[in-house]
C-alpha cells in the first residue's frame, strides 16, 4: 500500500503537497507502513538540513545551556556513565 502511495505521488497524481498530506489516509496503515512512511520522511528532510528551520527556542535553550555550563552550574556526564544512571533509575 505504501509503495503504491508513494509511486502515485511521485506519478504527479497529486497537485498540491498540502492537500495530498491531508488526504492520505495515514490511519489505514500498519505500525509498520507509519515508521517506515516516517523514516522516509526523516530520510528525505536530513538530505536538506538547511531547509528543515529552526525554531528560535532551540537557539534559547542552547544559549541556556552553555551559561549553566560556564557558571558551573551543570556538567558534561560520560556516555557509559549517563546509561549507568538512568539504569539504575528505572530499577
């Protein structure tokens, strides 16, 4: 079903991008058919990262973070250790 969608789309069948993502019937499909329409999606968006925008409270919450880290309030937690705690959390 979903390579028949896609092969539609691409077949010109759709002439408005917002309309054919409205009326694609997403609800149809299987768990499989939704992760494999979104890594496609996520695929084809990474292909661009310059054209996916950034929202400004991403820029505001890495300002923020880099001030917790020159106050000294936070700190960089090695890899093994951060899955070493959350581990232990979740016991």
């Amino acid at each position: 079903m979903l390579r028949s969608l896609f092969a539609a789309m691409i077949a010109g069948w759709y002439d408005n991008a917002m309309d054919t993502a409205a009326s694609v019937p997403i609800e149809t499909f299987s768990v499989a058919e939704k992760l494999q329409l979104m890594e496609r999606l996520w695929d084809d968006l990474s292909r661009r990262p310059a054209d996916v925008p950034t929202p400004d409270w991403h820029g505001e919450i890495l300002a923020e973070r880099q001030a917790a880290l020159r106050e000294g309030r936070t700190a960089f937690v090695d890899w093994e250790a951060a899955k070493r705690r959350l581990r232990e959390r979740l016991q």
